[in-house]
C-alpha cells in the first residue's frame, strides 16, 4: 500500500495467459514478503510454533515430560501446591516452568496444544473455504432461486448470535470427539463470511467480457468456472484463508477458556488460561506463557495475512 | 420508502422465527431431560412425571413450540388450579433454575449489559477513529507505522487474556482499581466508573484497533479521489477539504459496521462479563448453558438474535439517508 508502483501487467494480461500469471503473481508477493521485516518474523515464529506442534513428542522425549505427567518435586504443597522456584517454576528441567499443584510441564503442554490448535484452525479453515467457495460460487454464478436459496441460509446463520450458540450446541451435545464437533459447529456458522466474498466477486465476473468471450466461444460450465472465474478469486482466497486461521485459533481458544472446547487432560491454549484464571495472582506464569503463545500466534498469522494482502492489492492496483 | 421498511420489518419478524424454532428445536431435543436435573439425586418416576407435567414438557413438540410463540406475543398460564400462574406478555417463561421470570431476569441485567456496551462503544470510536484519521492524513509518518502496528497488536490479544492481564496489573500488582462489580451510578459514581473501566477497555481495544485500521484505508481511498483534487484545486484548506469533503463518504462505511458490532455487543459481552464477574446478559448465558437452563438460554440466543438484526434494519435504513447513492426507491 505504501510504495510498489503497480504492475499494470496483471490487469493487461490477457485471460489466455493467465497460465502463465499465477506463477509470477505468487513469486512477485513471496519477493515482496521476504522485504518484509514484519511478515519474517511472523512466518519465523509460526514455523518455530508449528516445529514445536510436530516435534512434541519429541520435546517430552528430550526433556522427559509428557504433557500429563504429574511432577509432584516441582510443587510445593505447603504453599497450596504453587511452583517451586520463581517465574512459574522455570528450570534447567522445566524450561517454562510447570503448573501449579500437579506440576505438569508447561512446555510439554503449549506443545500438545499447539497440536489441537492448529489442527482445529486448520481443518475448520479448509472445511469453510470448501464450503464458502462452492456455495459462493453456485450463487454466484447461477443467481436466480439459486442465489435466492444460497443468500436466505446466510443471512439467518449470520443473524444467530454465533457465540452463544456455539457454547449452547457444544454443552448440550453428548460428549464424543470435541475437536471433530468444534471443526463442525465453527464451520457451520464460519461459511457465510467466506461465502458472502466470493458471491459477490463471481457477480461480477460473470459480467466480465473474458467470461463472455469464453461462454462465446462454447466453453463447458466446469471450464468456465474452473479456469476463469476460480483464478480470478484466488488473491482474496488466499488473504480471508490466512486471516480465517487466527480468527479460528481465538474461536477454538475461546471456547475452550468457557470450558466447551477440548476435554482435559487433551491441552489446549484457550484450556491452559482458562485453568490459569484461579492462579493469575499467584503464578502469573502459569497464565502469561499460554496467553503470550496464544496472542503472538494469532498476531503472526495477523501480521501474514495482512502483508500478503498488501502485496496482492498492490499487484491489482490499476 | 414505508414499502421498504415494511419489507425489512416483516423480514426481521420472520427470521426472528426461524431462530426461535431452530433453537427451540435444539435444545429441547438435542440435550439432556431438564426435568431429571431439576429433580437431582433422590428422583422417583412419578416425581420426573409430575415436573415434567408442570413445565409443560409432555406435550407434544409443536405444541410446546406454539405455547411458547404465543406467550412471547399475548402471554400465557402456567400450571392449573390453585397453581394457576400468569405470565404476562412478553413472556420467556420461568428459570429452571431459579424459577424467577425470565423477562424480569433480562430486565435486571440488560442495563449492566448496555451500560459495558455504551461505554465500551464511545471509547472505541474517538481512539479508533481520531488514530485512523491522523494516520490516514500522514499516511507512511512514524506515527502511521507505529499506530498501524500497534492496532495490529491490539486486534490479535484475545479479550480474555487482555483482561486476566489488565486485572493482574492494575488490581492486583498496582492496586490502583477495585475489582470489577456492577455498582450502580446512583450509588456511588467513582466506583461505578472504576469499575466498568476494564471492562470498557477490555472490549475497546480490539475493536479501536479495527476501526482505526478500516478509518485509515477508507480515508485513504477517499483523499485519492477525483472530487478531492477538485476541492483542493479550488484552493479549499486542506482541513476544509477533509471536514467538508472526505469525511462523510470516508465514514458511512464505519457507521454499518458499528451498528452491527453495537447490537451484537447488546446481546452481551459474554466472555468480558465472565471473566469480570459483571451480572449482564453474557454472563446470564453463560450461566445458563453451564446449568442448561433452557428457557433462559432460549431467552438469550432470542434477544441477541434480535439485536443483531434489528441493528441490521437500524444500519440500513441510517445508511439511505448518508449516502445519496444508495436511496431506495
């Protein structure tokens, strides 16, 4: 937004080239990246998180902590079960610290949960985009009842008071697999965002004198709505599928601190603050580590998403 | 125009229903009996019978439904005989738990509730919006970095860890504020303020970092346009311009997504009311579903659902009269 003088090739690139586009437009933003200070840092912290999510059994391994398993050495009973040593029990064996009373490791936990985070955001993100660009797309592209259909179920999913139904459905649910029915509640009420986007822009193209010449020249739906609409939404997906992912780490978080997101002893960030909530006065630590993760995760992917949508508008910008 | 509002009202009226059945349908049918929770430990067949009788949960799905439709709009009577109750219109039924009425419930807490959303509100449209402008106006200056980098900060702290990390410092290790409780302005106004304070600014914060981030951009957008050099070509001053000419089709954008953000918030703000301790509509709800009160939880997703909409209607209507280009018909 601040300098790049804007490529008017993007715009001029006539569609029959547009094979050869998607390959520079990404090498042109990733270049673009990489002058970032802000957008390195941030891909160099989640690249560390997402280490840590993948190696966790390999941290409990080296450090000799699984993620439940009580330390009752680093605890001290007499003062209510708070952690022995200052900063939350920091040591050469307890990296950051423990947790109060049972003494659980603290790294060992933000690595499992850093698992179940991911895992959710992740799968929630991809189940939305699948979801948001078919139904978008569909319309979109066919308007009409079609559209009529596809836009009334929006509207009523983002007229419901998302959160409290959210907490209301997981509480009342029979306890089975909690992630499987979080990716499911998030995605049900997440699509219509995602959706809304895409509609939109399909509107548009449709319109397009590409899209036309194509329909002219007696392209099949598929290869009109695969290869001239799809490419011509892939910058915006790119940028609400980053900006989904930490706007769905805090849901899954959320949900978690009020207690209807993963069961313990699975760990979870949002779980670890909420257990954290009864100590913040006493062990600070116990609360800071899990919230400074949780925050620093969710501003990296901020941060990310941001740049890279900076990069792509700059491309578009005519 | 009448037509127009019409149009949105009978639309609002009828996916109000659609929630209220899809709720209803739900929780009466996904969770678990409320009548064996309210009979607890020491529970016979006949005493679950007899509960469930005087909740009116034996009959038949559709016409519970229609029971509760129609107590909403003309109230309804509860039990029969000496235990005759009635609950006047609009009527949300009786807690499960407390047996107090549901709309008195909502009517003690709305206030808590509207008062955390008000004040929340104000303070994050002077920040948010005065450090869009100035950032919009000396868009690349120190100052734009810097305040654009912060309200990335701002918007990325998940509000619970905000306020667990504001209550640490400022109740705890700085002793400068009370603990948070819905104190009453009549009866002792500092406190009230020092009380609600973290809150407001716990819910602030995020929502200043976005505004002051969207201000900029439509700003921005808006000093690029053709009708902006005009005015500046004309010798105008570049604070005439701005107050004159760029602010009105800058903001119009701001105000749809305020109306929204302002009725959801309404609905309550569950988590800062939680972890505050604040007795308002979102601590109401979480209570509630913790309990499985169902007709407060019903009373809830109701009253949210209606703000959230009505504040939809509320922002369409507004915008009409601030942007000439979007007038209907």
């Amino acid at each position: 937004m601040t300098t790049a003088a804007p490529s008017h090739e993007a715009m001029a690139d006539p569609p029959a080239g547009a094979g050869d586009a998607p390959a520079t437009e990404g090498r042109r933003i990733a270049r673009a990246l990489l002058r970032d200070r802000g957008a390195v840092l941030s891909t160099a912290f989640l690249g560390l998180v997402v280490l840590m999510a993948i190696c966790a059994p390999l941290i409990s391994a080296v450090t000799g902590h699984g993620p439940n398993d009580f330390d009752p050495a680093a605890v001290d009973t007499n003062l209510g079960g708070l952690p022995r040593g200052s900063f939350g029990g920091v040591s050469a064996d307890h990296l950051l610290g423990v947790e109060p009373q049972n003494g659980r490791d603290i790294l060992a936990r933000i690595a499992y949960g850093a698992r179940v985070s991911f895992l959710i955001a992740i799968s929630a993100t991809v189940l939305t985009t699948l979801l948001g660009v078919v139904l978008g797309l569909l319309a979109g592209f066919y308007q009409g009842w079609v559209d009529q259909v596809i836009s009334r179920i929006m509207d009523f999913l983002m007229a419901f008071p998302a959160l409290i139904f959210m907490i209301a459905i997981l509480s009342s649910l029979p306890t089975g697999d909690r992630s499987v029915l979080l990716v499911t509640v998030i995605t049900v009420f997440g699509w219509p965002y995602l959706a809304r986007v895409v509609r939109g822009q399909t509107l548009t193209l449709v319109n397009r004198e590409f899209v036309e010449a194509a329909r002219a020249s007696g392209a099949s739906t598929g290869a009109i709505v695969f290869k001239e609409i799809l490419p011509n939404l892939r910058n915006s997906l790119i940028v609400m599928t980053t900006l989904a992912v930490p706007g769905y780490i805090g849901t899954e978080a959320g949900l978690s601190f009020l207690g209807v997101g993963v069961t313990p002893p699975t760990p979870s960030w949002g779980q670890m603050i909420s257990s954290a909530v009864s100590w913040y006065a006493t062990d600070p630590m116990y609360f800071a580590v899990p919230g400074l993760f949780l925050f620093l995760t969710v501003l990296s992917l901020t941060v990310l998403g941001d740049r890279i949508r900076a990069a792509s508008d700059a491309g578009e910008a005519s | 125009m009448a037509r127009y509002v019409a149009g949105r009202l009978a639309g609002l009226v009828f996916l109000l229903l659609l929630v209220c059945v899809f709720t209803y349908l739900i929780f009466f049918k996904l969770s678990p009996d409320p009548a064996l929770m309210i009979c607890g430990k020491t529970c016979t067949p006949d005493r679950v019978a007899q509960i469930r009788a005087s909740l009116g949960l034996d009959k038949p799905f559709l016409t519970q439904l229609w029971d509760y439709l129609s107590g909403l709009v003309a109230g309804r009577d509860y039990g029969s005989g000496p235990n005759l109750v009635h609950c006047p219109a609009p009527c949300l039924g009786y807690s499960f738990q407390s047996s107090q009425s549901v709309t008195q419930m909502i009517v003690d807490r709305l206030p808590v509730s509207a008062t955390v959303a008000v004040g929340a509100a104000v303070l994050w449209l002077i920040v948010g919006i005065a450090a869009g402008l100035l950032s919009a106006v000396k868009e690349g200056s120190w100052w734009d970095r810097t305040a654009m980098g912060l309200a990335l900060g701002g918007a990325s702290i998940p509000n619970y860890v905000l306020a667990l990390t504001l209550q640490y410092v400022l109740v705890v290790k700085l002793q400068i504020l009370p603990f948070p409780s819905a104190v009453p302005f009549s009866e002792d106004p500092l406190l009230w303020f020092q009380s609600y304070l973290m809150p407001w600014l716990v819910l602030a914060t995020g929502y200043a970092c976005l505004y002051a981030r969207l201000t900029r951009a439509n700003v921005i957008d808006t000093l690029a346009q053709n009708f902006m050099r005009t005015a500046r070509s004309k010798g105008l001053s570049p604070a005439l311009t701005m107050r004159r000419h760029a602010l009105r089709p800058a903001l119009t954008p701001i105000v749809t997504i305020f109306g929204m953000d302002f009725a959801a918030l309404l609905g309550g703000a569950l988590i800062t009311e939680t972890v505050f301790g604040l007795n308002g509509i979102g601590k109401m709800a979480a209570d509630s579903i913790a309990k499985n009160d169902q007709p407060v939880i019903m009373a809830v997703t109701l009253l949210a659902a209606f703000f959230v909409m009505a504040g939809n209607v509320v922002v369409d209507l507004l915008y009409t009269g601030l942007d000439p280009r979007v007038r209907v018909s």
